[in-house]
C-alpha cells in the first residue's frame, strides 16, 4: 500500500484543530506552511473551530486559562507580557485578546501567540498630569483624586480584524456624587487612532472598590451602567456602544428596579449606589444592582425587551446569614462600603460569582447558588488593593499572528552577546532578511545583565499604517519590566530597497484601476508604468525616476485608511499612492545618497546588509 | 368519511412505496482494488459526493459507483466506524496510515461527521509533537535553510518546550 500524502489543504483543516501553541511550533515545517498558517483566512478558520474558554485574570498575580467556570483548578498559565508597577488594568477580552493597560499605555495582548501590541498613545488635554502623576496610588483606583477624573473604557471587536476601544473621561461635579462624562473618544485598531465621539449626557455608575469598571460586551455591544439627573432625581439606565455604527445608546431598566433606586437615602450615599452589568458567556444581559446595603440581580430573558427584566435574587448584606455564614465574614465591615462584595460573574450553571475585599491582600471569591441558598468557597486569592480581576470567556485565537511574523524583533548570540535587530519576511518572494537597528540601542541591549534575565529583554516591531517603522524595545533594569518606546525614524534604519515590498501591494491596486482614474499626473502615470522595476528589490532610481520623483507632492494632512476605500474613491488612492512613491522614491535616494559603500549580499541563505 | 378513507389509502400507498424502494435500493461501490461492496442507500447519504451524484443523475435502483481512490480495506473501516455511530474508542484503534487515508476518503467523499472525527483525530496525535515528527507524518519537504529554521525557532522558543518524545 502506497504511503497517503495528504493534500495541503486537507492538512490545513486538520492543523485547524490545533492548539494555538502547536501551530506556533509548525510554522517552521516549511515556507508555504508559515505562509499559509499565518494567513489571514487561516487565522479565521482556525477561531470558527476554538471554543470558549475561561478566562480568569489577575494582572499581576495569575493569569490563566481555564476549560470551563467549573473547573478553577485547571489552570494553564497565560505569560503576559506583565512587570512589576501597579498599574494594570485589564480593559477586556475579546476573540481571546486580552485589551490591557499598563503603566498608562494600552496593550492588545494575544498570550497565545505571544504577542503584544501597543496602541498610539492618545493625548487627551491633560496629558501632562495624566503621565508624571499617574502614581499607583491613583491609577489603580482609575480615578484620578487630583483633577477628580476616572477613565472608563470597553474593549470590543468588530468582526476577526478590527478592535475598538471606546475610552470615557468623567469629572467629578462639586458635590462629588456624580461623575457626569465630559469626553469620550474611540479608538480602531485598523485605523491606528484615536477619534472624538459624540458624548452621551450622563454619569457612569462608579464601583466601591475601583471607581470605574470596563464595558461589558453582550450582544454584539458594549455596556456600562449609568445614570443621569432628571426632575430632580437619578435616573438610572444602561449605556450602550454599537461597534457598527460607533454611536452610544440607552437600554432601559425594569420600572421597579429605577423606583428602588430612586431612595431618598441613597442621596446621601449616593456615590456607590448603582447598577453594574455583570460578565456572563451563555446567560442572558445580567444586571447586579448596588442599593447599600441591599443588592439585587436582575436578567433580561430576552435581550431589548424592557418587559422581559427579571429579578433573579435579592439580599441583604447586613444579614447575618448571608454575610457570616455564606461569607464567612462579619457583617459589621460591610459598613465600610469599600468591602461591599461585588457580583463578577454570572455562571452557565446559574450560580453568581461574588468577590469581596477580606484583607488585604486576601480576596475572597464565592459562588452562591441562589436556587438552593448555598455558597461555595472557589479561591482565595492574593491580589493588590483594588487590583482589577478579570474573569470571562472567549475563544483563544490566533489573532494578530499575521503581524507577528511580518516583521518581528529577533536577536542572534555574536561575539558572546545578544546582537538584536528586525527579522522581515517577504510574502512576495518568501525570503527573511534583517533590518539592522541604530547603533545605540542595539548597545542599549548588549548590557551584560541582560543575558541573565534575557526573557523579556527585547525588540518588538508596532504595528502602524502609514508612520515610519517603529520599533518597541523592553529593556529590564533592576529587575522590572519598564517600557520604552523608541520611534525609529527613517534616518536610524538602514534600510534595503526591500523595503518597498510591503507596498507594492497599494501600487498594483492602482495599476489595475488606472483606467477608471482620469486626471492621472504624469508623474504617477510614470511611475506606475514603471511599477515591475521600483517592486524589485535590488532597484535603484534612475536619474529620470528622481526627478519625477521630485515633481510629486505628498499630500499634507491626507490620513490613509484601509485600502479599500481609498479604491472605492479613485482620486484618493492616486494622492495616497503618490505620497507612497513619494515616500519610497526618496527614501530609496536617501540610502543611496548615505551609504554609497552598502552592498547587499545575496549569500545562499541570508542577505546581509555590509556597511 | 369516503374522504378520508380515501386518503388513508394514500398516505398508505405512499409509506409501503416508501418502504418499498429503502428495502430495494442499494448502492454498489467498486473499489480501487476491484472489490464491489454493496451498501444501503441510507449509508451512501453521507458521502454528499454520491449523493450530489445521484440527485443529478436520478438514476433508479441499480447504481454502480466507481471509486478509483479508494480501498477495500479502507472502505470497510469506514462502514465500521459507520455502523459504530463514530465511536472515538473504535478510532483510536486504527492505525496512521488507515487514519490519514480514512481522512483523504471521508474528504473525497464529503462526509462532514467523518472527517471532523478524523481531522481532530490526527490533530490529537500531532499536537504535542516535534516539527521532524509531523514533517514526516505529512511528507513534508522542508524549504528551509538551517539558518532560517533556527531564526524561527528562536522567534517562539516557547512554543517548542514540553513536546513528546517521537
């Protein structure tokens, strides 16, 4: 009997099954193996086959990853990419990315493909107070005691391929029991920035033990539990955000549930009474109502019906029953609303998940079956003050890998240290070559510490659009993981011609279509005839190429956005295209100009750049 | 009532026809090795490539189907695991070789059932093993330079720890 050979796309339905860390190991069976499992249709046929997970997150304490809310103990230890500082706050997870903040910068994290990746940073008018003054004292709390703000923010995808963050500043008002929104912004992920919303006109409600809590993602939106101020009384409701059409909405609550919120006393301890939606994989929206000292939950059976809200449980803090025997804890210390156990998680056998505050850094979790009246003891985890927790399903995926291993951060043993640069690979011709770092921060790396906690020690390359290549270096000195980001202009770079690869993609759209585009300049019609030489990697500019070159204006102020709506819009993709020539063209003139001595070896293997 | 007795008759008549042509109609599958299995029209159902086949040609009880890539040997593994309600135990039973070429088939033939059973079959027995071992599982023929392969390796060193032995 013949040996079988399976066709490679029948491997590929099979490597579908896979772990994400396995195929992380099989990308290296061969070139057209990486290519393919990297792949964006890969990448999706691969997420329709994972199942949900659980993910249970402490930032700076476990992170895991669990089969099911059943099963606590079996842990599979995610490695993020965490230090040592305060400031960690998990925004959410979503096609198992992990939306993260970290000493101030937010972070997509797929642990499963180990790869992380900074956000532009976003500069909201206070940037400076927000920078040198985020101390752990504050950040971890989300709310800022000096200029009264807190950052609320959600974290939700739109399809495989783009990730939005929706991020709220809100004031404290004189009287402190509110905290009306004064800015919201979003961010997407495909765009690369950050663009104003139009602002909802209401508080979010606060929690007792981090100010702020994140969006919680149901049905296709994200929620937040608000509330406003109406004919002299709160008003409570949800806070909705459609992805789709980045517009907030309202979600309104069952009557009785407002009326019990309306209190007069709850004026008075106004700041922590509220309604907060609770993270849930299979259960319909949950609501966990604070009324101190009372709580209530509350579902909506069928989701945007007002009429379907439902009251699941009611309790008491102060009970003794609940408190000292459920709890274990003396119902005396729920006078202190900063203990107040908080409803985190409502559980596909229908129990509820509560977290409270013991002692510091003790953190109590109990699952409390409502049918039967009974609690059982999870976990007691140590955690820091305030420290966010993140419990919740999603798929673990290989988001992102497309990115990883386009361009990646890679370092080699030389002269008995690590020798860093940036390792590229060229879909077109399928060959890796090295981009060399400036000469300083590659020394920045060489320090003989390094060697000994070399893990974290690092280049890795950000995602951007249309920036210069930019460079993220981890460096670890004393022991903590800090942050540097290095913007890596052209200048710093020694760059190949290869570095036209990447773009000649956007070119051979145009080319394609340049007969649906009148008013061609000259120029472009030029250079997109001589498209096939400028792609090629050992090309050098013509005299001619450069002056026509010089005849091409880039356009100011023009932000390039996806591909395909530049070429839904014909006259826009000519002015992007044009400045991209622009930009190669000169950039190819630069190198030549500075490094007349370069050569590119094209050895057996690797083509090295010599200086 | 002479109405209804009337269809009674009918739905009657319709259910023996019914009965009539599953008891009849039987599928003959020749196989690479020149074998010819003869298998219920509710077995051949699954394979969506026959049945596509069927559904165009309309053709009545005697059909003789030719399956050019398939053994005997492999086929009566698939009435097996078939007529087994694709037990995962009766799977763990058969052999690589029979797994890959069962895979090939139940993809040939379109079987959904039978090729996610298969598919997450050899995805469990791959999982956690070396690159050498899968590239010899698959017939792969590795392009790569040394240097390049240890390049990759490092970039994901992590994922290469805790593998099987081969």
């Amino acid at each position: 009997m013949s040996v079988p050979i399976l066709p490679i796309d029948l491997q590929l339905e099979i490597f579908s099954y896979l772990p994400c860390k396995a195929i992380m190991r099989f990308m290296v069976l061969s070139r057209l193996h990486h290519s393919l499992l990297i792949s964006p249709d890969f990448i999706s046929r691969h997420h329709h086959k994972s199942r949900n997970k659980f993910f249970f997150l402490v930032p700076s304490y476990i992170t895991c990853l669990c089969e099911d809310d059943d099963h606590f103990t079996l842990f599979q230890n995610l490695m993020l990419p965490v230090g040592h500082y305060f400031c960690h706050r998990i925004i959410g997870i979503c096609n198992g990315i992990i939306c993260m903040q970290m000493d101030g910068v937010i972070s997509f994290i797929n642990p499963m493909i180990r790869y992380c990746f900074d956000l532009a940073l976003h500069d909201d008018e206070d940037r400076s107070i927000y920078s040198y003054n985020f101390t752990s004292y504050r950040s971890i709390y989300c709310y800022d005691f000096i200029s009264r703000r807190i950052y609320s923010y959600g974290f939700i995808s739109r399809g495989l391929s783009d990730y939005l963050v929706v991020k709220m500043v809100s004031y404290s008002n004189d009287e402190g029991e509110s905290f009306p929104l004064r800015n919201a912004w979003v961010y997407t992920y495909v765009k690369d920035d950050w663009r104003p919303l139009e602002i909802p006109d209401c508080s979010l409600c606060i929690t007792p033990a981090t100010f702020a809590y994140n969006g919680v993602v149901h049905s296709g939106l994200l929620h937040w539990g608000a509330k406003k101020w109406v004919e002299n009384t709160w008003y409570y409701f949800i806070l909705t955000f459609d992805p789709q059409t980045e517009v907030f909405g309202e979600l309104l609550l069952a009557d009785n549930l407002v009326a019990a919120l309306y209190h007069p006393d709850n004026y008075e301890r106004g700041v922590f009474v509220g309604i907060f939606v609770v993270q849930n994989n299979n259960k319909p929206l949950t609501v966990y109502s604070l009324n101190s000292p009372n709580g209530t939950v509350w579902v909506m059976d069928r989701y945007g019906i007002t009429e379907s809200w439902n009251q699941i449980f009611t309790f008491n803090w102060t009970d003794n029953y609940i408190s000292s025997t459920l709890f274990s804890i003396n119902p005396d210390i729920y006078r202190h609303l900063l203990r107040f156990p908080f409803l985190l998680f409502h559980r596909d056998d229908g129990t509820l998940l509560f977290g409270a505050e013991l002692n510091c850094p003790q953190y109590l979790l109990r699952s409390l079956d409502i049918s039967h009246g009974t609690c059982t003891v999870l976990n007691n985890i140590g955690r820091r003050i305030g420290e966010d927790l993140y419990i919740g399903y999603s798929s673990p995926s290989l988001v992102l890998l497309d990115k990883v291993s386009a361009s990646m951060g890679a370092k080699k043993w030389v002269e008995n240290t690590w020798y860093y640069f940036i390792l590229t690979f060229d879909p077109q011709t399928e060959v890796f070559r090295e981009l060399l770092l400036a000469d300083n921060l590659v020394a920045a790396y060489c320090h003989p510490d390094n060697y000994e906690r070399e893990v974290f020690v690092g280049i890795f390359v950000v995602q951007n659009n249309n920036k210069p290549l930019t460079v993220y270096s981890l460096n670890s000195p004393n022991g903590y993981h800090c942050r540097a980001t290095v913007n890596i202009s052209s200048d710093d770079v020694e760059t190949t011609p290869y570095f036209i690869g990447p773009r000649l993609k956007a070119i051979q759209a145009t080319f394609e279509r340049r007969n649906e585009l009148e008013m061609l300049p000259r120029s472009a019609n030029y250079f997109l005839d001589r498209a096939l030489e400028i792609s090629k990697t050992d090309y050098e500019p013509s005299d001619m190429d450069i002056l026509y070159a010089e005849g091409i204006s880039l356009v100011n102020g023009l932000k390039p956005d996806t591909l395909d709506e530049y070429v839904r819009n014909g006259r826009e993709v000519m002015e992007w295209e044009n400045g991209i020539l622009h930009w190669n063209i000169s950039k190819v003139r630069d190198y030549n100009n500075k490094h007349r001595r370069a050569k590119l070896h094209k050895g057996k293997g690797w083509p090295f750049c010599h200086v | 009532m002479g109405e209804r007795g009337e269809e009674w008759e009918a739905v009657m008549l319709r259910k023996a026809e019914e009965e009539e042509s599953k008891a009849v109609k039987k599928v003959k599958l020749v196989t690479s090795d020149g074998v010819t299995m003869e298998v219920e029209i509710s077995t051949v159902k699954e394979m969506e490539t026959i049945q596509a086949f069927m559904n165009a040609t309309d053709t009545d009880n005697s059909i003789i189907f030719p399956l050019p890539k398939v053994s005997s040997h492999i086929l009566s593994r698939i009435m097996e695991l078939m007529s087994g309600e694709y037990d995962q135990e009766l799977v763990k039973r058969l052999s690589h070789e029979e797994l890959k070429e069962i895979c090939m088939v139940a993809n040939y033939l379109n079987m959904k059932t039978l090729l996610h059973l298969t598919a997450s079959a050899i995805a469990n027995l791959i999982q956690n093993k070396s690159v050498e071992f899968v590239r010899h599982f698959f017939n792969i023929i590795n392009d790569f330079t040394p240097e390049e392969e240890v390049q990759l390796r490092k970039t994901h060193e992590w994922a290469f720890e805790g593998v099987d032995e081969d």
